[in-house]
C-alpha cells in the first residue's frame, strides 16, 4: 500500500492561502473552554439568528421531502428569484435572468469555480491589499500572474486608482474589486467605480465584483453596483450569497451572475465539485427574498450602532486610530504606532484581554500594523472589549 508522504501532495497545494480567522476562532473558542471571558470579534459571521420566516421554510421543504438533487446551477425558481431581486436592487436594466444565476454553497466556492472558469496558467489577474484572502488563493492556484493593488488607508481604505492604471494592459483578463470591503470596511465611490469600467473596456477585461456586504451598507446614497455602469453588465461578474444579509452563515448558500456562456461553465464546476447545493437550502433562499426586508435593514441598523460604538471607543486609545467603516461589520484600526507585529498583538490581546480579533497583516501586506475587528458582538460585549483593549495594549512588548 502506498503511503501519503507530504512530498507526494500536488505542488500546487503549496500555493493555496487559507483564513486565519477560523486558526483565531479555534485558539478563542480552547480559552473560553477553561473558563474565561472571551468577546469574538475575529469571524466575519453575524451574531444574529436566521430570520424565522427562514427557518420555516426550510423545515417546511424537509418536511415536503425537497431532500433530493437538484440541478448544478441551482433551482430554476430560486435562480429566477435571484435575477429579480438583483436586477432590481442594483438598478440592472436589461435586468438579468435565471439563466444568469449560478447557485454555489456560499459565495466562497462561487468564486472558485468562477475563477477556475476564467484564468489559465500565466493569465493576468488584479486585486487589491488588504483582502479577504479566497481571491489570491484560487489565483495563485491556478497559477495566474497576481497583481495586488494597495487599498489606501488615505482614501478612506479605497484602490488606489493610479497604481490601478499603471497595472492594467491588454493582458489583464479578471479585476476583482470588493465593495463593501473586507476588512476594512471602505466603500467604493462611483466615480472610482466608473474609472474602473473605462478600464474594463478600454483593456477588455472582466471584473469580479464581490458584493457580498451590499447589503451592509452605511451610506445614505444608494448602493452602486459597477454592474449597472454603461457597458459593463456583460463584461461584470457580481458575486454575492445569503450569508451576511441574512445572517446565514452556516446554511451555505451563495451565487454569481454572469454572462449567459460563463454561466454554464461555471455550471460545469459545479457539476464536477459539489453537484449541486441542498434543496431545503435554496428553498430556504428563495424565502429570503420573498420575504420582509425588515429583518435585513434591522440588523443593518444594529450594526451601525455597534461600529460608532466600537470606533469612537477605539480611537479614545492612546496609539490606536481608527477609520469610520461605511459598510460591511469591520473596523480595521491603524495600530502601527504601537507595533507592526499586528499578528502579534492580535494574539496578545486574545491570550492577554480575551478579545479575539485578526491581524492585518492576515489580509495581505498591506495590512501590515492594522487590527481587524468583526463587530459582530453585542454592545455590551463590545464596551467589555474595549476597556480590556485599553488595559493589555500597554503591556505589549514592542
Ligand atoms: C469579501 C467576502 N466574500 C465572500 C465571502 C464568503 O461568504 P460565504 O461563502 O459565506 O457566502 C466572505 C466571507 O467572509 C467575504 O468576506
């Protein structure tokens, strides 16, 4: 029998990224086990409980035996929801439709199959530092040409457009862009959204739009969805899912929408990895959208309160500074008076404070001497945070 040598693994594999905040997550949840108080600001996943008209639903189509296949791209009905709630929302006219819609178990598998769709070896992709880290993953991965674009803590956590230009040619297949951002928070404007569509069309490439805060959203202005742009809903792949509007997390259920032919062979990946998502799940969704928004702008609001409670709190500490996030639920203090260790103090805070929170530097370079904080933690869990922030920050070591 052969044995499973490390040095028999895919080279491949040595290029895969991975989140810390789940290494963050276990090491909090093993100090909370003995006993201590630990506040979790380290996972992006919101504390709320699934809406129950949700829930309902789901129990309903078990109950209704929707416990079988279903299609690879997802259920017709649900892909039809899909293209109207998104069409709408984002102002898409010609809106899209089902045949647009490609369901996955999360938005995070939906931009690994719709990468794996697009980039061969040595393809030109560009994203941005700091970054939720799916992107640089599938792309080194399928061993494309990475180009991070810095995000600027000067721009209120924006690309930095210049860098963008000089970046971009005729080789650039796939932009990811992400507004609302993880983890800074940082909103895209529109005028940087339409910067980046003259690109597109200028140098012909796609653009990955991973709107998954869109509905976490603190600006009074509407939500812009590069999509909408003259000319870019077909050169445009919006990825978004169900679990931080809905607060659905575990459910696992996500979706891009794409051009019609990219559509089916994302399909095809599909096909090839998981097959194809729950029934009860996507039954589950399709009551999402049919249902209240109320749950959704409730939750939206309880945020806001969290994150001008969390960011006033944390820029009343000597060496921290801190941006006010206009979406998504992090805030992503600047740190770098006090150290450029972030990790370091991340895990200090957490073995020291009992706060649990990332590292910047996690994200990406960039991130150096940052702090990332989920405000996904009740106010109260947030006050006790921030007062045992202020008394273990001065005990770091630097
Ligand atoms: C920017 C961003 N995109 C995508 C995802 C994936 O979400 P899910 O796979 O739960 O739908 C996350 C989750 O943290 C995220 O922060």
């Amino acid at each position: 029998m052969l044995a499973v040598h490390e040095d028999r693994l895919a080279a491949a594999v040595a290029r895969l990224g991975s989140e810390n905040a789940f290494e963050i997550l276990a090491r909090a949840r093993e100090i909370e086990a003995r006993g201590r108080r630990v506040v979790h600001m380290e996972i992006g996943e919101p504390d709320f409980d699934t809406p129950e008209h949700i829930k309902k639903a789901a129990v309903d189509a078990l109950y209704d035996n929707h416990t079988h296949y279903t299609p690879s791209s997802g259920m017709p009905s649900l892909r039809a929801a899909i293209a109207e709630y998104a069409s709408r929302f984002r102002g898409i006219a010609p809106g899209w439709e089902a045949h647009n819609v490609v369901i996955a178990p999360g938005a995070k598998p939906a931009i690994w199959n719709t990468l794996s769709a697009l980039l061969d070896p040595g393809d030109e992709f560009v994203y941005f530092d700091p970054a939720y880290p799916a992107y640089a993953s599938a792309a080194s991965y399928l061993d494309a040409k990475i180009h991070a674009i810095p995000l600027l803590e000067s721009r209120n956590w924006r690309m930095d457009l210049e860098e963008l230009e000089r970046r971009v040619s005729a080789k650039t297949k796939v932009v990811v862009i992400n507004s609302p951002h993880n983890p800074t928070g940082g909103v895209l404007t529109k005028s940087d959204l339409e910067f980046i569509a003259q690109l597109a069309q200028r140098f012909d490439f796609l653009v990955l739009a991973d709107e998954i805060y869109s509905r976490n959203f603190y600006l009074d202005s509407p939500y812009v969805s590069i999509a909408s742009l003259p000319g870019m809903r077909e050169r445009t792949i919006v990825v978004d899912g169900f679990s931080k509007a809905y607060a659905m997390t575990g459910w696992r259920l996500g979706y891009a929408i794409m051009p019609e032919r990219l559509a089916r062979t994302v399909t095809l990946f599909n096909n090839n990895t998981f097959s194809c998502v729950a029934a009860f799940v996507q039954m589950a969704g399709i009551a999402a959208l049919a249902g209240p928004d109320e749950p959704v702008t409730r939750m939206n609001e309880i945020f806001r309160t969290r994150r001008d409670r969390l960011v006033n709190g944390l820029n009343q500490i000597a060496g921290i500074s801190c941006l006010l996030p206009e979406g998504a639920f992090y805030a992503f203090p600047n740190v770098a008076s006090v150290t450029d260790d972030d990790r370091g103090l991340a895990k200090f805070l957490l073995e020291g404070g009992g706060v649990a929170c990332g590292g910047g530097s996690s994200f990406g370079a960039a991130g150096k001497g940052y702090l990332r904080f989920s405000y996904a933690a009740s106010l109260d869990d947030i006050d006790w945070a921030l007062e045992s922030i202020a008394k273990t920050l001065p005990k770091f070591a630097r």
